[in-house]
C-alpha cells in the first residue's frame, strides 16, 4: 500500500497520532498500542486517509514488536520528503511488559485528549 503524496506548506511542523494500531506477533497474537509520527515537511506530507488504510492494513501483518516502528518509519519515509523523521510506537503491555519502540528522529511525544470522545 502506497501513501499517497500531498503538496503543502514547506516548513510545516507535523505530529500525527493513533491510539488504533494493532499488528500480529510471530504467535499469531494481536500486539496493541499507539503511533506517534513527527516531522519537519519540506513540501510534501501524506494523505489522511491513505495513512488511516495503512495503519489498518498492518492488522493482517506478522511483525517482532521492535520492528514495527522501523516498519512505518521506511513506508513514510519512501513515500514523502521530510526532515527529521521519528515514529514513537508504545505498546500496550503484555505479560506484565509495556514497551515504547521508536525509530528515526526523537522526540518528546504530546497526548491530547480526545475532545469529541464520548464518556
């Protein structure tokens, strides 16, 4: 799956953020948790909805958990041009065990609450 190249403003700072990942280990079970992508576009960014098929896309994918953040960060970074790059993926625990990978350029990730979310 390509995401598909969008044409903005150079020098736009970017985060995009998904509490929806989920991807399949090696035993078959469903690893869960959040996607965090930061980057500096030098014109370019990617399609939302592209991204959103693609994050989906990775449910029918057998991944290690500490490949997943590599993953993404090479299908962005093959896809559109951008300055430092980083993917933060945290996953929900399992076995007693959370695990924060990341990939790429660091940086301090900001959750936001979701204002539109029902209680």
């Amino acid at each position: 799956m390509n995401l598909e190249k969008r044409l903005i403003q150079e020098g736009t700072h970017i985060e995009y953020s998904s509490p929806e990942l989920l991807f399949l280990a090696d035993s078959g079970q469903p690893y869960r948790g959040s996607l965090h992508v930061d980057f500096l576009s030098v014109g370019e960014t990617f399609d939302l909805i592209g991204f959103k098929k693609y994050i989906t896309s990775l449910r029918a994918v057998t991944l290690n958990a500490e490949d997943i953040a590599y993953e993404i960060y090479t299908k962005i970074d093959t896809s559109i041009m951008s300055k430092n790059l980083g993917v933060v993926v945290d996953l929900s625990a399992r076995g007693g065990i959370q695990q924060r990978l990341s990939f790429g350029t660091a940086f301090d990730v900001v959750k936001k609450a979701n204002i539109f979310q029902v209680s």
